[in-house]
C-alpha cells in the first residue's frame, strides 16, 4: 500500500500520547523501543514529541514493536495523518467470506457440542445447531435479548448461574481469562464496563479483579466447566481458537469457544440427550 496521508501536514499530538501510552502498556522505553523498531532514540523523542513526523515505514515498524492491536493501530495511523490500514468491516461482510465459511465449517462439525463464535467482549455473533439446544434446556434463551454475552450468561443469577457447578471458581477463572485474552492484552474501556457489569452481579468478591490463581481440580490440565442437569454433573472444558495472522480488525477480534466433555461419562450422556432434544424439535 503506498504512502498516503490525510489532510493533516503534521502529526496531532495524538500521536506522542498514543505512542507513550502503549510504551506504558509494554514497559518499555524509549531506547528498548528504538532497539525493537530499528529507529533512533532520539527520532523516536523527537516523534513523540510532535517534532518529527515519522513515514509509514517507521509507523508500522514502531505498532509492530508494540505489539499494538489492529483497532488501535489505526488509531495511530490517523494521528499522524495517515489513512487506516487495516479494514474495520464487519465480521460478516464480503471481503470475510473466506473466513466465515471456515466459521461456519467449524461450527457444524463441532456438533453435538456447543460451540460459538464471540466477538472481543463475549458477544456470541452466530453458534451451531447444540448451543441454544444446550443452554435452552437450562432456561428460557429467547427471554434473553441479543446481543447474548456469555459472561452475563455465566454471571447472572436468573441466566446459568445457578446451574454452575462450583460456580465461584468458574466465574474467578472467567474474569482471569477476561484480563489474558483480551486483544493486544490490554483492557479496553468497553472490557473495563463489561467487568464492572459482572461484578455488580451480587455474590461477586471484587477481589477476583486482583490476578491470584484460580484452584483447580487435583490431575487436570484445566479448569472444568460443570453443569447440573437433573441432578447429574455433566464436565466440560472449553477450547479457543483465532484466526492466524489477522489482516483485518474483524478477524483479529474473531474467536470461537468450543466445550469439550470432559470425561467419558459426560461424552455418552450428553450425545443422547442431543439426540432426544431434537427430535423433540
């Protein structure tokens, strides 16, 4: 993509403060940022403050370092005059064809297991055929108004809360994976309001905001996600996956939860109770 600026000459004083910021968000400084960027320290001061107005080469090289998200970096692009690089189209536009196909491909072939697709703030976009199934089955899901969010979901006490096994841990687990997998692992002032919101569910311990580790159960590699159903534990564990070098900030924000049973026990009963739900239907 070639060289193309705004109307702006000069770049805003956005930019120095964007560019100290996310040096604040990383820990590191100038001269550790110079070394990852191959640009002088003293360009680099003179960018930040306002003096110098850097290329795109230099730009790109400097949010790379950074490890700055999509989103965000056209942010900075725009404060130093330059037009976004990174489409902000939906998720489900034409030019992502490509991509939800393969969604759409993963979501059937996770069936009978829930699965879905979330954008960055827990919103499900599209799930397959067993999630509503699943979840309806605990309660009434069309009383519950889109966007659906799975943390509400999961934290509020007339949604699935009350059929949570060991409900507490799960929801410190949730909020610890709230802070580690957010885009660029920054929060955002849209995670920071989803946060608040869940935690002024009551029965929510506002030290969970603080990042202590999380019990597990004894020789398992993750934290189980438990139901009851009937008066039967049924245990599952979730896995996510995201689209692999992401060009555009839609697929960056893309990521599919799928739960896995996670024993046995549960695999068998839960493939049966699929079963007789739809034929229900």
């Amino acid at each position: 993509m070639g060289t193309v600026r705004t109307s702006q000459k000069h770049p805003s004083d956005d930019l120095g403060l964007l560019l100290r910021h996310w040096r604040e968000v990383r820990g590191t400084s100038q001269l550790g940022l110079s070394l990852d960027a191959g640009v002088s320290q003293r360009h680099l001061s003179f960018i930040e403050s306002g003096r110098s107005a850097p290329s795109r080469q230099v730009l790109t090289s400097i949010v790379q370092s950074l490890d700055v998200p999509l989103r965000e970096r056209n942010a900075v692009f725009l404060a130093a005059g330059y037009a976004p690089v990174y489409s902000e189209t939906p998720w489900n536009a034409k030019e992502m064809q490509g991509i939800t196909r393969a969604l759409d491909r993963m979501l059937r072939q996770h069936d009978p297991f829930p699965a879905m697709v979330m954008d960055r703030y827990w919103n499900v976009l599209t799930a397959n055929e067993s999630s509503p199934r699943f979840f309806g089955s605990f309660i009434d899901m069309a009383a519950r108004h889109g966007p659906r969010n799975m943390l509400h979901l999961i934290f509020d006490p007339d949604g699935m809360r009350p059929f949570v096994v060991d409900w507490e841990t799960v929801a410190r687990s949730l909020v610890q994976r709230v802070y580690r997998e957010t885009v660029g692992r920054v929060l955002d002032e849209q995670t920071r309001s989803l946060l608040d919101e869940l935690f002024a569910y009551p029965g929510v311990d506002p030290s969970w905001r603080l990042h202590g580790s999380v019990g597990s159960a004894p020789n398992l590699p993750m934290i189980p996600l438990g139901f009851n159903k009937d008066g039967k534990i049924l245990s599952y564990f979730s896995m996510v996956t995201s689209v692999g070098a992401p060009q555009s900030v839609a697929a960056q924000e893309l990521r599919i939860e799928s739960l896995f049973p996670a024993d046995e026990e549960t695999e068998v009963f839960h493939a049966k109770w699929m079963s007789s739900s739809q034929k229900q239907d």
